[in-house]
C-alpha cells in the first residue's frame, strides 16, 4: 500500500493539468477579446477621421482686401496663390472672395454685417470661413492638416490669440482686473469661423441688429461679440496660425516689412500740419521738434493761439476737448489755398505723435498721389446701423468736392467726438497707435501716439 502524500501527488497532477488547459484557453480568448477592442477603436478612430477629412472646396477664404489699387492687387496676388497651391493639391478650388468686392455697404470691413450673406451663400457645402489680411501667407497643406483637426459641425472659433497686457483705452478698459484673461485674434496669423457657429452669429444679428457703437480695434471687438458675455465660444489658440515664420508646422505666416515699392517720396513732397493747441505749446512742441520734425521737409504748427517762437499759425479755430473736424477742415483749406501747389501729399498729425518720416516717405511710395486717396488707421462709427468711417486724428477726408460741405457742427449720432465727412480711406500697413495690446509681434510703424493712442493721424493726396 502506498503512502498517502504520494497518492495526493498523483491525483493533484490531473487537476494541475486541467488547470492550465483552462488558463491557456482564458489567455487565447481574453488575447481574442484585445483584439476586437482594438479593431473597435482603431473602426472608431477612423470614423472621426472621416467625420473631420475636409477638402478645400470646403474652405470659403475671405482676404481682407480694401478697394485702393495698392492694396487690391496685392489681395489679388494672394488669391492667385491660394489657387495654385489649390491646384497644385490636384484638388477642387476652394472659393476666395475679397472683402471689398463683397458689398457697397460702409460697415463691410467690420464683418459682422456680412455674416448672415456667409450663411445663406455657403453653409449647405462649406464647413469653415477662413479671414486673412493681404500680407498673410498662407501654407495650404498645413492650413488642411489644422483645420482637420476640428468638428466642423461645433461652433468653433480660431485664431492666434492675442491679449493684453493692461486695461487699456481702445478696449474700452475691458477685462481691467485681469486683461490677459481674455484672447483676440491676430489678423495678420489668419483667424476662422466654423459654419455652425456663421449661422448662430447669424441668428442673433437678425433678432438683437449690431448696436450704434465705435469700431476701434476690430479683432477685440469681433471676439468679444462672438463670446458675448460667455454665452459663445472664446477664441481657441491655434499654435499653426503664426505671424513668425521660422516653425516649419505653420499654416500661415505674416510679412511684417515695409512694402518696397520704388524710390521714396522727396522730403519736399510731403507736407506736414502739427495740430495743437496753447496749453500745449510748452510740453508737447519742444519734445516733436527733438525727436522728428526736423526729418520734415515742410512743416507747420497749427494752434488756438500765435506764437512767434515757434512759430504757430492760429486758424481761428477755438480749442475743443471733442470733435476736431473744424480744426481739420481748416488745415485743409489753408493746404489748397496757399502757394503749396507742387506738394503732394499733406500729413495731419496731433502734438503727441510720433512719426517716422523716412518710413513714410518709403509707404506713400507705393500710392499714387493723383488718386483721391487718405491713409491712416481706420475707425468707425454707427456702422451696423447706417454710420460712417473716419481716420484718426480727426474726420476722413474724401473728394475735395465733397470735403468743403460736410463739416457739420455735431454729429447725427449722440455722444461721438468727431465730425463726418464722405471718406476714401485706406488702412496703411503701418500705421498704427501706440500701444501695448499686442505682445509677440512687431510690425513696422510709420505713427504712433507717444501717450493716449486715440489719434494717430492720417495723409491725404492733394487729390483728395
């Protein structure tokens, strides 16, 4: 008779045995059950990539093109590349319409109010709007790659975010405890709506009209009406929507050089009007004649009051906290009326403007003087609701027709601080307020506001 210990060996074997023929066969099927899982996921993966494969017929590109010949034909240059690069993908071409062809209205720069004509025109076969200035560069296989990235059926917003980096004046101090809480788009980086979100935008301009308001920063004022006090999307920070061009990953990038354009204006060709007032003659002039005026080759001082040391001219004009448009309109008609008749162009600035001239000399010479033509940054007012355009530093000149009957002595809207006239403007590429609103880019400036950037001033043809 055997041992029991060596009896309970042999009858443990068979249960080992089984044992493992039962682990081997959990491990076959749980080895089974990963790799149905990961089919299921890898079936799951692909259908969102499908959900979010775009083409650019899908993409409506709007340039931010201004009708001015300069500025058209450099718009047109980027349309003809987007295009080629277009055709270049073998693939069907996306639409690309410039904003100053768009519409006749005055507010169409501002954008909003061509929403609702972006919704019906192309919401049934585009999934995005994608807004670009005239300088943009724009890398279409990175620019596709991006945008795939994102459910075009969500409300999207996308730009390279911009913020500031104290409250300042132009934004309405907005934000002021913390200002770098809230993000803009950068223009120049490129910025896009989804479809979902045009048509939602949309809805709203038709039940709540744009109110009757100042349009002074575009791009912070867009944002903030597409986040609407958080009822809307903030702006998403898109690291492909660059402004520098050194990141082989950018979709797009912006040259941020003064236009070359052929030799720069003579000095004796620009003529220089310095508005100020009195008060001022003491502080302000002696700083502009240090730094700049003697770059000027005319130049006057205009004032409330004569001083021989400066000397000033008075154009018995009275001082006024608001509204410079008689001060304006009287400096012109001093420009036509007096032996200025070989100057082409008149620069109006303020006393706290600082002012490159070489730099100026080098843009105006890519205008041409015998247009009707008036540079500098670009503000509006009422536009949502029948208003009007004006360059800083006093209401925009247009025809010189024109120009002699519309000073009126307040304006149709309550509460603006300036006067209107019929402008022919064009934003210039450089000039620009001063101004601490938007960190990580440089761009060369012609003007900027040694203080409050509230005026810039602006330079208008002797056509105009």
């Amino acid at each position: 008779m055997r041992p029991p210990a060596r009896r309970g060996r042999r009858l443990a074997l068979p249960a080992l045995l089984a044992l493992f023929t039962c682990s081997l066969a959990f491990a076959l099927v749980s080895e089974d059950m990963k790799k149905e899982v990961k089919q299921s996921k890898n079936l799951e993966k692909s259908n969102i990539s499908k959900k979010t494969d775009i083409d650019l017929k899908e993409i409506v590109f709007v340039i931010q093109s201004q009708s001015n010949s300069f500025h058209a034909k450099k718009a047109e240059q980027l349309k003809k590349s987007i295009l080629k690069q277009a055709a270049d993908l073998t693939q069907e071409l996306p639409r690309v319409l410039l904003l100053h062809q768009l519409a006749q209205q005055e507010g169409a720069w501002t954008i909003l109010p061509l929403l609702p004509h972006f919704s019906v025109t192309y919401s049934r076969n585009s999934s995005w709007i994608f807004f670009c200035d005239e300088e943009t560069r724009i890398q279409m296989p990175q620019l596709l790659e991006t945008l795939r990235s994102y459910d075009p059926s969500k409300e999207w917003f996308l730009g390279k975010a911009l913020h500031d980096e104290e409250s300042t004046i132009i934004h309405h101090y907005a934000f002021s405890e913390n200002p770098t809480v809230f993000k803009y788009p950068d223009f120049a980086a490129g910025w896009a709506l989804s479809m979902p979100l045009v048509n939602k935008l949309t809805k709203r301009l038709k039940s709540e009209p744009l109110k009757s308001d100042f349009t002074i920063d575009l791009k912070h004022e867009i944002a903030l009406y597409v986040w609407d006090g958080g009822r809307g999307p903030a702006l998403t920070p898109v690291p492909e929507f660059c402004t520098d061009g050194g990141d082989a990953s950018c979709a797009t990038t912006f040259r941020a050089l003064l236009p070359l354009c052929g030799n720069p204006v003579k000095k004796e060709d620009i003529f220089v009007a310095v508005k100020t007032c009195k008060k001022f003659h003491g502080d302000r002039i002696p700083i502009v004649k240090q730094t700049w005026a003697g770059q000027a080759g005319r130049i006057e001082y205009y004032s409330d009051s004569e001083d021989s040391s400066i000397p000033t001219v008075d154009l018995g004009v009275p001082n006024t906290e608001r509204g410079h448009c008689g001060k304006t309109f009287a400096i012109l008609e001093r420009f036509l009326n007096h032996s200025l008749d070989g100057v082409a162009w008149l620069v109006i600035v303020d006393d706290d403007t600082l002012i490159s001239i070489s730099r100026l000399q080098r843009l105006l010479s890519c205008y041409d003087a015998s247009e009707p033509l008036v540079l500098g940054e670009r503000y509006g007012y009422g536009l949502g609701t029948g208003g009007y355009s004006y360059v800083t530093g006093g209401g925009g000149p247009g025809p010189w027709t024109t120009l002699r009957t519309t000073c009126p002595t307040r304006s149709p809207y309550p509460s603006t601080s300036t006067g209107t006239s019929t402008p022919c403007a064009s934003t210039s590429p450089g000039w620009h307020p001063g101004s601490k609103a938007e960190p990580g880019r440089r761009r060369p400036r012609v003007g900027g506001r040694s203080c409050d950037p509230a005026h810039v001033g602006h330079v208008a043809s002797r056509a105009s």
